[in-house]
C-alpha cells in the first residue's frame, strides 16, 4: 500500500517579492509522466500502476519556468485560452468576489459592534478556496481552521447562515454556539471551523478513512468522496500534521492537504519558525507528492488541485500542495498587523487575485466587463441581504442553553428524584441544573 | 519476575497471617446458619486442616454480585432468584482449587498456574475459609455439595481476594448480617443449571465487540496493536482476520492524530472504538478528546454526531510504574459533552462496552489492568446495561459505600470484615462516572445516612471529590455524618511494591473509616 510518488520539484523557492509576471510557476505533476525519482525522495516506487517511464524532461529539481509553460503548450492542443471556459471563469469570479466582499463586510460590522471575540479574515487568499472547492462534488468534504468563512462560502453554506452565525443568531448554520471559528455544516459536508491550529486535520483524515472504509468495507463502490484540509504555514510545525501526513499516505486515504503559506503566523515569520520553510518537501519525505503552487492566480491553483482531486478520487492516495498566498489584513481583527513590511504588503497587493483573475478574463475577451460589474453588484445586494437577516434573527434563548451537549441528552444523567435530567421541564427552559 | 512475585504474595500472605485468622469448614447450611447469625461471629467453627504452615491464608469467596438495576435485562429463564443470580452474574474469579488441605506450596503452585493465565474452575465441595484482612473470622459461606464451581476469588494479580456475597434479599431473613452470606439456596440450584458461559473479563469485552461489529458494520476498532497483535490486552484478540485490517485498524503511535481521525470518522459516518493502549496514552489525544470529542456536537450546533468509544485500561497494577498507573478519570470529568463509565466485572464490561458503542453520545470506558482476568458467568442472551445507572452490589442498613472499578473488590473484602463486626455496608458500584446516578446514590443515602467513598483516583479533583460536592449538594439534609472520601495519596504511582500498596486504599483503611463514620 505504498502511494505513488510522483516527482514533484518547485521551481523558485518561496516567498521573494517578484514581479508578478515571474511569480513560481505551479508544477504540474502527471502521475503517467512525472515519475522520476525526485530529488529528494528517497523512495522506490512501490506501485505497479505507474511505470518508472519516461523522465526525460524530469531529471533536474529546478525546470525553468519556460520550459514548463512550452511542455504544456504542447500537450495541450490550444492555447492557454482553454484553461478554462467562460462559465467556469464567471463561477470562479462571482465566488472570489463573494468571499471577498463577506470578508470586508465583517470587518464593517466587527468595528460597528455586531459581532465579537476573534474575528480571522481571508482577504488576499481567496483563490485558494476558490480554486480547490469549486472544483468539488457536495459530498466532498472541506475542513479548516478559524480562518474559515470563505472555505464555508465556497462550499455553499449560504452567506445569509454564515452572517448569522458571526452575529451569534440562532439562525446561524450553527445555531450560534460555533462562532467565527467553528463553522460547520453537515448540509454541505463542511467539518470546520478549529479553534486550535492542526487540530483539524486529523478530523480530516479520519472523513477521508471514513470514505475509503465506505469503498473497501461497506461495498458502496460510488464513493469517491475526497477531503480537503486547509490549514496555514504555522501548523506546518506541528505534530499533528506530520501524523497525519504518515497516516494519510500509508493508508492511501482520499485526502489533500492544502497549505495556506501567508508566511506569517500571528507575527512570527515562517522563516523564523521552520528549518526548511518550502513545506512541499515534506509531502515525499512521507511518501506523497508535495507540490508548490502560486496561491495568489486561482487558475493556477485549480490546475494543480484537479490533478490532486483527481488522484485522490482515483484511489492514488494524498497530496500535499502548497500555496503560496498572502492575507492583506493582520491575523484577526485584533491584530494591529504592525510587524510586516510595508513593502512586502504593497508587493503582494499588486498580486490581487481577484484582479489578476479579472485581468486574464478581460485580456481573453471571455466576459465583458460589464458583465463582472453586474456579479459584484449582485453580490454586494447578497452580503446587504445577509447582513439585513442577521440583523434581523433572534438571538439564542435561554432554552439553547443545555442542549446539544449531548447528542443523546440521557448523558446527563439521572436526577436525585429518579427522572432523567433532561426529562426535567426545566431543563428545557435552561434553568435546570446540571 | 515469578519470584519477584511469589515474594511479594508471601509478605502479603504473611501479613496477614499475623492477624490469626483461621481456616474455616463449612459443611452445609445448618452450619452456615449458625455461623451466621452471630454477628461479630465469635464461635466460628473451627477445622482442623491439614495444612503444615499455620499461617496459610485461604481466600475463599463467592462473590456475588446482585445486579439489582433496572437496567439489567432480565432475561430470565427461570423465576426462580437462582437463575437470575446466575445469570447477573456473580462474579467468581476462578484460577484454581484450593482446598483446605493445601498449604503455601499448593497455593504457590497455583500462582504459578495463575501467572500463566490457566483458570480453572474446579468445584470445592467440601470447606470454603475465608478470612478478613484483620484477622476477624468471618464464617463463609461459599461451599454447598452441590455447588458446582469452586469459590476462589482470584484477581488477575493473583492475589486472592475475597469476594462478597450479598444481596441478602435473595436470601431468606437468615443471612442478612453476613456480608459473605451466599445466596446459599439461590446459588445452589443456579449452578446446577448451568445457564449461561463463563468467561474472563477481557474476553467479556471482545464477546460484547464483536457482537456489536456483527451487528453494526459501521463499527470499527482503531488503536495501536488492535490487529494483528490482538490488543495488548487481547480484548481484541481474532478480530482483525475476521473483519479485516481495515475494521481493526492498526495505527501508528500517534495518539493525537488517531484520536483525532476516529472523530473525523465519528462525524462522517462510522462508530469507531479507540484504544488507548494503556489510559494514559490518552494524554496524548487529551487536545482531541476535550475540544473535538467533547465539543463538536456543540460548536457544530448539533449537526455532527461523535458516536466514539475510547476505551482502556487504568488504574495502579503491579508495580508498572508511575506513567502506567495512571487514573484519568479526574482529568476527563470536566469535558463537557462526554459521558465516562467503569466496568469491574465481565458482566458488567460487556454490558457497558455494548451501550457505549450503541450510544450517540461519546463515551469513554475505563477498565482496570488488573481486572481483565476475573472470571464469571454471564448469560448467553444478549443484553445491554445503561451508561448512566449505578449497581447495587450489597444492600445494607448502616452506611454507604460507593466505589468503582478495582476498588470494589477491596470493599467487598472490607466488608466481610465489617459484618463480622456487625456492620451492614450497603456497597454501590456507581459505574457511570459522569454523570452520577444520583437516583440509585440518593435513595441509599436516605436510607442509611451515612456516606463512606472509596476510589482509587486521585484525591485532588477527583471523581470522589465531585462526588462528595453532588451529595452535599443534592443529600446534604439526608447525612448524619460528614462524607468521608477515601481516595489515593497524591502521588506518582511509585515502583516499589509496598509503597505502592500503599499508595491505594487497601481493604483495612476502609473498615477503619466505616467505624469511624458508624460511631
């Protein structure tokens, strides 16, 4: 049950400020092809499926960025134009800019008194939730840390749901008791929403297990679902994470984890954290590809996911893709963000996804402007809506208190006079105690 | 190590052979009753033996353990009170016959049979002794000619422990002071029957996971050497070729991320089992188990349902070490959205490990190292104990005493004592660690007003201590005397037997308090 290693390289290392043009380039591993044995892997390919084959243009680590883009331009029978179509782009544009716009309406509402506590915003790091969710069934499951609204939206929890939430409305998607950092939905398979930083991916791959226990031991031969686990370079650090990569790729699960790279954890820097700050590495040290990708274009980012996606949904076992990304704001709403370089935030301002993804709709002619104009319009009167409804929701009674504590309520146990607890009418009122 | 063993079981022995007890031979029932009424029990029938060493020490016990819950299936075949005393099961932890007429070297060589894990059940017709750690002479009743299965009590450390008979109410008037009164006319019959099998604890444990992974495919046990290795306690011996490695899934050390995963799964459809290899592997997984296991449920607004069962073994061995002789249960009981409980008899272990997997809610069980070897006969029907209810296992008038886990067993054996004495102990195994069951815990304390708590926790914060806070809160009107607890010193398990020993309740400290509390 070896997984297959792919041959996974990075051309640049990380996080240089470069002109937008130069950026790394996305590595596109083809499991057919790009089987050579990586540089630093140290593994044998243990897999019959994929024949140690041709590796001619895979001998060196560092590929020039030419190169790559020539190869691709070559196996793929039109231009770069294809990458995608004008659905998909006008999906991927109207996602960005909800995610985007929800963000700086929490802001608003955050400074206005609407809603409290730690509040982790995504701006600048839309395409990567963009980029890996859109492409998902809505069986696939997302799980993610407290950076989590836009991983919420992406997935079609409804903005009205994950307003509410924020403002602490029993009308949230989690009845108010989760908060900004514990987003979940059972609707759309969303696992959360992690206070505590590695402490969702093991949930991660336990749904992956449970995905692959439903394939092999239950029979459903259709599932194929796959997991998706985001999670930040400060986690990166974290034991967890290095179980759960072992875990992952010795059972082969479904599973991809996707790291977040904004570089910064809180105020500590990943360079002054990590003793080799390129994580992809150390996807192959466990035996899973680990690729780099430039978390700042949501093309580039859905490229290298479908090819993730796709591995997983075939049985191939993990990935471990590493974006590279950046957040305009600090680390929450508390964050006075005055440790970063001023510079650095102007470089990657430059590298807006949503205005990269808008420039390359407009320089390909595939939507009219005006058309764009319309989805930020639309979505502006979504966020007024959900804020309108949160606003208007009621806040969780009393009788919330004691309940879902316990998914059988007999667990809180029996009372002096004989009863169970939670058969005591106060209990419903949430006077009882416990 | 057999030495090591063997001479620690001889100053023990030796202990308490210095209280002078004395060898007891009980023929039928007309002895026993004479035996018995005499409280305090001065005029013991004396039996010559023909043991060489004076000091030898017999253990001899019938243990029966009267599940009077509610809870308790009550499938029984008979009406009479015998087959429903066999069928709850009474606990007799059997490894071997002793006669009276063995003396240290047979009782040796029966050590040795116990280290090697044989148990034998042989019938011992003929005499039964029991003795009280204090030298008092208890008549025992254990021994009826037609009582098939011998009466030794033998843990799995191989100390001979008496067990108690109780559950006066299934006996006629006759018995009722006697802490060691069998169900003499109940017991009779029952074995005659035969209903039921018996089996050890661990394999009461892997008999109710196996019948639930039978029933249930969605259950699947993860932990490390669950699979191939059968659990390092074999509760899960057989299972990984007959389900497969992916059912009983063997993990890497990685407690956390295992933990962790079985929630994922948890949430995601299946009903996992985690073993913790030892508890207190389960500090590892502490970040898991508190904010995931406990919380999800909560946070997720209800959505995500953990149906986990984490489960293993606890508690001070012999001589394991301070690490390995941890009891979590103090850590665990404040997590919201858990439910905690704990087996002390292969009856009750497979009851409880059946409702745990069955219950919505995340449940962790903790068993005891010492306890996976206690033998007892458990019905064939299937059945299911409640997570939240407490066992009656002596009724009594003069006191309360709750305990759980291994510590039962030393009550028991206080006990014994304590009705030579004259005492009536009413003793409840409260199992269901969070939440108390205080219906079962209320009404006995309305009824002696005295509270005795005997635990091998911890006393800083542990469960005694949550314990003592829910009876004065909730009975305090109801007490005649203050709530005494028993618990461990607040210490690191040490290596060293004797500080070890010393570091739990040990059976004469507890009569020592109930005299105390009875004044």
């Amino acid at each position: 049950m070896a997984s297959a290693i792919s041959a996974m390289k990075i051309l640049q290392p990380p996080p240089l400020p470069t002109t937008a043009t130069s950026s790394p380039e996305n590595l596109l591993f083809d499991p057919v092809k790009c089987n050579s044995s990586f540089f630093g892997s140290t593994h044998k390919l243990r897999f019959s499926s994929l024949k140690p084959s041709s590796s001619s243009h895979r001998r060196s680590t560092v590929v020039a960025v030419a190169d790559v883009i020539k190869e691709r331009k070559l196996n793929s029978s039109s231009s770069m134009v294809n990458l995608i179509t004008k659905e998909e782009c006008l999906e991927l544009y109207e996602d960005m800019v909800l995610g985007r716009a929800f963000e700086d309406m929490c802001a608003q509402m955050y400074y206005r008194g609407k809603m409290f506590g730690f509040v982790h915003l995504y701006n600048g790091q839309e395409a990567v939730s963009t980029g890996f969710i859109n492409l998902l069934k809505k069986e696939d499951y997302v799980c993610s840390t407290y950076r989590d609204h836009v991983h919420a939206l992406s997935k079609g929890v409804p903005a009205r749901a994950v307003m509410s939430e924020l403002f602490g409305k029993t009308t949230g998607c989690c009845r108010g008791q989760g908060g900004s950092m514990h987003m979940f939905s059972k609707e759309h398979n969303l696992l959360g929403g992690f206070a505590f930083i590695g402490e969702g991916i093991p949930v991660a791959t336990g749904a992956a297990f449970a995905s692959k226990y439903r394939r092999e031991v239950l029979k459903e031969a259709d599932c194929d679902h796959v997991t998706v686990a985001f999670f930040g370079d400060g986690t990166c650090n974290n034991g967890q994470f290095f179980e759960c990569l072992n875990m992952a790729a010795l059972w082969k699960l479904p599973i991809i984890f996707v790291v977040e790279n904004n570089l910064w954890a809180i105020g500590m820097s990943h360079l002054r954290a990590t003793s080799d700050p390129e994580i992809w590495k150390k996807g192959p040290a466990f035996g899973m590809p680990g690729v780099h990708v430039d978390g700042m274009d949501v093309l580039k980012v859905r490229e290298v996911a479908k090819e993730a996606i796709g591995r997983a949904r075939r049985g191939e076992g993990p990935t471990l893709v590493e974006c590279e990304t950046y957040r305009f704001r600090g680390h929450s709403l508390a964050d006075p963000d005055e440790l970063r370089d001023p510079a650095e935030k102007a470089h990657y301002a430059t590298r807006d996804p949503i205005m990269a993804l808008k420039k390359y709709i407009i320089e390909n002619n595939l939507v009219s402007e005006a058309e764009l104009k319309a989805i930020e319009k639309e979505i502006d009167e979504v966020i007024e809506d959900a804020v309108e409804f949160a606003d208007a929701s009621p806040v969780p009674p009393r009788s919330q208190l004691l309940q879902n504590v316990f998914a059988d309520p007999k667990g809180f146990g029996i009372g002096p006079d004989g009863k169970y607890r939670c058969e005591d009418p106060k209990f419903t009122e949430g006077t009882a105690r416990v | 190590m057999l030495d090591v063993y063997f001479r620690n079981k001889l100053t023990e022995l030796q202990d308490l052979s210095k209280l002078k007890v004395r060898k007891l031979k009980i023929t039928n029932c007309e002895n026993l009753d004479t035996v018995n009424e005499v409280p305090g029990c001065n005029s013991i029938v004396e039996e010559e033996t023909n043991s060489t060493d004076s000091d030898e020490e017999i253990y001899s016990t019938d243990d029966d353990d009267d599940d009077d819950d509610d809870d308790d299936d009550d499938d029984d075949e008979g009406e009479e009170e015998e087959e429903e005393s066999a069928k709850e099961g009474k606990t007799r932890a059997l490894f071997g016959a002793i006669h009276p007429r063995n003396s240290v070297r047979c009782i040796r060589s029966k050590m040795a049979a116990i280290m090697q894990g044989i148990g034998a059940a042989t019938a011992l017709s003929s005499s039964s002794s029991s003795f009280d750690s204090k030298g008092f002479q208890l008549p025992s009743v254990k021994y009826f000619p037609e009582r098939k299965a011998t009466s030794l009590v033998v843990r799995s450390d191989g100390r001979l422990i008496p067990g108690s008979n109780l559950n006066a109410r299934n006996v006629s008037g006759r018995l009722v002071t006697n802490a060691v009164a069998a169900k003499a006319d109940t017991s009779a019959t029952s074995t005659a029957s035969k209903t039921g099998h018996e089996l050890l604890l661990f394999e009461a444990l892997r008999e109710g996971l196996e019948e639930e992974m039978d029933r249930d495919p969605h259950v699947c046990v993860v932990g490390e050497d669950v699979g191939h290795y059968g659990g390092s306690y074999k509760v899960t011996k057989d299972l990984a070729p007959k389900y497969g490695d992916l059912r009983v899934l063997d993990t890497p050390i990685a407690e956390n991320a295992f933990t962790g995963m079985a929630i994922g799964a948890a949430m995601t459809g299946l009903r996992p089992i985690v073993e913790g290899m030892n508890m207190g592997f389960l500090l590892l997984a502490y970040n898991q188990i508190s904010n995931n296991c406990g919380m999800l449920h909560y946070t997720s607004g209800g959505q995500f349902t953990i149906p986990v069962v984490i489960r293993g073994p606890g508690g001070v061995g012999r001589q394991l070490g301070a690490e390995h002789s941890q009891r979590l249960e103090s850590y665990f009981q404040s997590i919201p959205g858990i439910q905690m409980v704990a087996c002390s008899t292969p009856y009750n272990a497979k009851g409880l490990m059946k409702a745990a997997i069955r219950s919505e809610n995340p449940v962790i069980l903790f068993e005891h190292v010492l306890l996976y070897n206690l033998k007892e006969r458990i019905p064939d029907e299937e059945y299911v104990l409640s997570l939240e209810e407490a066992e009656m296992v002596r009724p009594g008038e003069h006191i309360t005493i709750l305990t759980y886990s291994r510590m039962r067993y030393h009550v028991m054996q206080a006990a014994k004592t304590l009705v030579n004495k004259g005492y009536d102990p009413e003793v409840i195994d409260i199992r269901s660690l969070k939440p108390f069951d205080l219906y079962t815990i209320g009404n006995s304390i309305k009824k002696t007003h005295r509270v005795l708590i005997v635990e091998e926790c911890m006393r800083t914060g542990g469960i005694g201590a949550s314990l003592t806070a829910a009876i004065n809160e909730n009975f305090n009107d109801y007490l005649d005397a203050p709530v005494m607890c028993l618990s461990s010193q607040d210490v690191p398990t040490p290596y060293a037997g004797t500080l070890e020993e010393w570091t739990v309740v040990q059976p004469a400290q507890i009569v020592t308090a109930v005299e105390q509390l009875c004044q």
